[in-house]
C-alpha cells in the first residue's frame, strides 16, 4: 500500500480516475494476422527453412504456413551465438515486425521471435517503469471500483476496454481513437475534474441574514438597470438572505457591464450591517468610491481607505472601500459583507486576509487560516483533516462576492460553479460603438490625421506600448523611443507604465487634461476615460484575446464613435482578424480558447495553465452540463 502511496505520489494523480484517464499510448498487439499487410506491423506463424551470412549479418528465410507457404526473407544487423542458435533451420516461431515488399518478394527486417500470441498489451508513457504503471492498473481498475466512482456501464466498459483491450479493432478507427471511445473520456475527464472542484468546496454559516431594502436606491438611479444587472441582484439577494451558509459568488461581467451598480445594490443590502470592498489599485478604489457617494443615499456612511490617505471614517463607516491598505488595518470593524472587485488580481490568501479580518475575531484567525490551507489540499490526494473542520463549524463567515471585468467562456462559467457560484453580466446598459481594424505601417499617415481629428473634437488618444525601453527581441519601437515623437507634434501628452512611482496621479492628470496617453498594459483594467475615443495597440498579436479586449474596453465608454487599431508587422493574422469581428467578451474569451490553453479553475480564480487532454472547453458545453445533470443525482 505504502508502495502505492509513492507512485500515485510520483505520477501526480490523486483520485482513481486521474489513474483510470492514464490511457495507453499504444498497444503491442500479438494476435496472428490474417493478411498480409504490406507497411503494417504484423504478427505471423513462421518456420525456418534457410539460413546464411551475408556482408557479417545473419540472413533467415521463413515459410508462411498459413499463406501458402509463401516465403519472407529477414536480415539481422546486431547478430550474436543466441541468433544462430535460436533461428536453426526447422525450427518453428512466432514471429513479429514490419512487413515489407521487394520486387514481390516478403521481406521483415530484425523480427521479432515472441513466446505467445493472440494477447492485446498496453503501452503507457508514464514518469514510472512499464512494470510499475501496469501493476497500478491491474490492481486498481477494476469494473467495481469504476462503478463505486459513480461512471455508468457504457463509461465504464470504454476505461476497461483501453486497459484491458482484446482487439485493437474496437479502439481505432483511421488511426484515431472511435469517436464514441473519445466522448466517453471527454465525459469522464470532465466527471473527474468537476467532481474534485465539488470536493474541495466547504461552506461555513454566515455572520448574519442580509435583507436591507434596495428599492430607494433602485428608483434614484438616472438609469434603468440592465435585465442581466436585475438577475444578478437577485441572485445575490437570495445569497445574503442565508444565515446558513455564508454567501460564495462571482460576477463576472463583460468591460462596461455595469458591475458597479450591482456592488452599490449588494453594499445597500447589507445594511444596517456594514459592508467592504477591495480594489486592486487605488484609481478603481477612488472611482468606486465616487460612485458610492454620487449614487448612494446620504444616509449611508461611506469610507476609503488607500496608501495615500482615508477619506470618512472607516471604524464607523457602513460600506468601506479600499485596496490592499485595508489588510494592514489593526481596527477593522467588523463586516458582514466582503467584496473584492477585479479578483483575480488578488492572491488567494490575500482575499482569505480580507475575509478574515473582516469577519472574524484575532483570536480564531490562525486556526481558520490552517482550515483555510487544508481545504487547498482537498481534490489532491491529501485528506481534509474532517476533526478540524468539523470543530470550525461554529465560525461565521461574511458573505463573499467577487466581481471580475475577464469574460470566460459558459463552459468554465459552469465548471467554476461547483466551487463558487456564478452569475454572469454578458450585456451592457448601452450599445458601444467600437471599430476594430489590424493596421501596419502603411496606414500610419491616415492614422496620424484620425488622432488629430479626434483630438480637434476634444476626444482623448491612448497609444498602448509593448514594452517601456528598447529590446532587440521585440520588432517595435518602445514607449521611451516614440515618446519624442508624440510630444514634437501634440500637445498635453501623458507618458506612464507599470513600474511609474507616479502612474496614478498622471492617469488622474490626463482624464482632466490630457490629449494623448502613451502607456503599457498598466491602463487593462483601471481608471475610466469618458473622452477616450481612439486606441492604438502597437504590436497587437504578442497579446492574448482577453488582454486585447480589455485594452478595447477602456473607449467608447459613454456611447461615443470609438475607434481601435491593432498595429502590427503581420497584418495576415487570423486571431486578430477574428478578435476584430466580435465585441462580446464572452465570445472573444471562447475564442481565446481555441489559440491557448484554457484557465485553471481549480482554486477559484481564473489562470492560464489548465490542460485538459480530451475535453474542449470551448466547445464541449454539453457534456459538462450532462456530467452537472450526474453529480447532482449522486449528491441527492
């Protein structure tokens, strides 16, 4: 057992489907062949009736009794006494090896003499011996122990079928794996993985039941909300209303979807408990913080707390707004309500501080934290310590909801919501009208007139960089080589990248003042720019899909005529000329799908490096709504 434990360690696999999804790479097939099949790799009754020596290698000719006694000649390069005494004339062998044709003549070079014949054996590519990874899967596949995983008899008899085959026929088709053999592993890759995200989901009762009325502030908005904005307050009311179990949500919605109003509407729900929220910078903290007090009734107490100075109260605040900074605060008051916006910009155990501070006394942090930490283990191999969680269960949690601005495709959507609950925003409150071209060089002198029309109509310019100094790796001029250019033939031009001390206060700076703003992709997600109209992404295909349309996302915000160009030296690009042909995110995050490897939702945040083998995770939708349709009815 303890042997197993270290190759099952060595593998990296931790469930018995994560054994079972181990499928062979190929099989060494010793069943006689009933033809002769010129190229192929066949298995034939054979006797020896000539022998000799030519140029030092050892030539065998054999008598197919099978196919008429028909002749095939072999040559063997690395020949020893064992050769010579094996291959004696009249004696009788099975014989393997690729089977070639001269001028009509059989030939087999270097076959093969095998004991036994009419056995089908797999083939594994494993980081363990051949031996080692065979005897894993004759002890732990077995029919039974499938089933008990809860796979149905078709499911089951494919994973049984590639370890155990008795034909290869049933397997292969063309070369490839049988279509209904490639559905079955999609199927059980999918089982597999949303069943270990189930695994490792612990719920904890809430703080408090939320019921705060929202109708004043609904019926003061200058704006109607969206229907999509409406059913995802719903869903949160319906949340918050729990005092058995501490909210777990995402939002994620689509650049300009109106995230904002349902953080508002959640923050008046809460009340009269108080209610936090973090943002990644403090640009979209001092912007939610506006919107709060422009948009929430003057009763309610609202605070900031960045780096760079509070502004209110925050130990008598109701709704607290702030970034990281709130995390280093000793005198947090107690809320019964988290929210983190831009979510996966934050570490893990950084939204588990802001949880924890917020919700729970100093005294049973170290302990929730180790619970925390256990629960990461959970759906690898390592077993909860369940004593432990059990014991914790007289914590309360504040109810959590993260907001992300990263469409991703549905099919994530509903795998992430076996971890958390998802809703998602797909539609924005009003139409954007954004055109998006791939431009090169010769295009330049008409982009150089648009950006001075733009900016004759008071509009503003971003012209997004690739990097901040010059690279002879990349082809284009970076942010401190073009600078010069830009400031010699307009005025008020902004210049700020990722590693800028000062780039907030010059990004306040150029929405007031600004014409033109040279930057890096430090301005993806942040301060909104309502006289952006015009954005130039130099060197557009080294960015991924999801980056591009962020960037995207930062004009047209108003509803007016915007532009983006997607300058490049490779113009002939198929991602880019698709990206240009849809503004929905959630299409363009199903898209991203098919040039890169999909997100890992494992933990609940959203990653690059997730690879499934079999499953397609922007196309395969419905299988893993039929493998949700099967754990809820083992669950129940």
């Amino acid at each position: 057992m303890e042997e197993a434990k270290q190759l099952f360690k060595k593998l990296k696999i931790y469930s018995l489907l994560d054994l079972a999804l181990i499928i062979p790479t190929s099989y060494n097939d010793t069943t006689l062949s009933t033809s002769l099949d010129v190229g192929k790799t066949v298995t034939l009754e054979a006797k020896v009736i000539q022998t000799g020596v030519h140029n030092g290698k050892l030539r065998v000719t054999f008598e197919l009794p099978a196919f008429g006694n028909r002749r095939l000649s072999s040559l063997f390069f690395r020949t020893t006494p064992y050769h010579y005494k094996l291959f004696e004339v009249g004696s009788q062998h099975y014989i393997q090896g690729r089977l070639e044709e001269y001028r009509g003549y059989l030939q087999m070079s270097q076959p093969r003499s095998i004991k036994s014949v009419g056995k089908v054996t797999p083939k594994y590519k494993t980081a363990l011996k051949e031996s080692e990874i065979r005897s894993l899967i004759e002890a732990y596949i077995t029919e039974k122990n499938l089933f008990n995983e809860g796979l149905d008899s078709k499911e089951v008899a494919t994973l049984m079928h590639l370890h155990f085959p008795n034909t290869i026929e049933d397997i292969y088709k063309n070369g490839s794996l049988k279509k209904e053999i490639l559905l079955a592993l999609k199927f059980i890759e999918a089982y597999n993985h949303l069943k270990k995200l189930r695994g490792k989901r612990v719920d904890f009762p809430a703080i408090a039941s939320l019921q705060g009325d929202i109708t004043p502030f609904v019926e003061n908005l200058p704006f109607t909300l969206t229907p999509e904005q409406q059913q995802v307050i719903a869903d949160i009311r319906n949340d918050l209303m729990r005092e058995d179990r501490a909210a777990k949500r995402m939002v994620v919605g689509d650049v300009g979807s109106g995230k904002t109003m349902v953080i508002l509407a959640s923050a008046m729900m809460a009340l009269p408990h108080k209610s936090m929220l973090m943002a990644p910078t403090s640009l979209l903290a001092l912007q939610l913080y506006e919107e709060a007090c422009k948009h929430l009734s003057k009763s309610v107490k609202i605070a900031l707390v960045m780096q760079g100075g509070d502004k209110g109260d925050y130990t008598q605040a109701d709704f607290i707004i702030g970034t990281h900074a709130l995390l280093y605060k000793d005198d947090l008051p107690k809320a019964a309500l988290v929210m983190v916006d831009e979510q996966h910009r934050f570490g893990t155990k950084q939204r588990q501080m802001l949880e924890l501070l917020a919700g729970t006394s100093s005294s049973v942090q170290r302990s929730t934290l180790s619970i925390e930490e256990s629960k990461e283990e959970v759906g690898r191999g390592v077993p909860t310590p369940t004593d432990e969680l059990q014991s914790s269960t007289h914590l309360r949690k504040p109810h959590f909801i993260q907001f992300s601005a990263t469409p991703i495709p549905r099919t994530q959507a509903m795998m992430e919501s076996e971890l958390v609950d998802v809703s998602l925003i797909t539609t924005t409150p009003f139409e954007r009208e954004v055109s998006t071209t791939v431009i090169g060089r010769p295009e330049f002198p008409g982009l150089l007139e648009h950006i001075k029309d733009e900016i004759a109509q008071e509009h503003q310019v971003l012209i997004i960089y690739p990097l901040v100094e010059e690279s002879k790796e990349i082809p284009y001029q970076s942010l401190e080589e073009s600078r010069g250019f830009w400031e010699e033939r307009f005025e008020n031009v902004y210049v700020t990248h990722g590693k800028d001390k000062e780039k907030e206060d010059v990004l306040l700076a150029f929405r007031e003042k600004g014409s033109i703003l040279l930057a890096t992709t430090v301005v993806e997600v942040g301060i909104s720019l309502p006289r952006l109209t015009l954005i130039i992404i130099v060197g557009a295909e080294r960015l991924g899909l999801a980056t591009l349309h962020q960037l995207r996302g930062r004009v047209g915000r108003n509803g007016l005529k915007s532009w983006c160009y997607l300058f490049t030296n490779k113009p002939q690009n198929e991602r880019l000329t698709k990206f240009c042909q849809t503004t929905n995110g959630f299409d363009i995050a199903k898209l991203d799908l098919h040039f890169r490897d999909s997100g890992d939702i494992i933990d609940g945040t959203i990653q690059s490096g997730q690879k499934f083998k079999w499953l397609d995770m922007a196309e395969d939708e419905e299988i893993i709504e039929k493998v949700k349709i099967r754990l809820r009815s083992i669950s129940v």
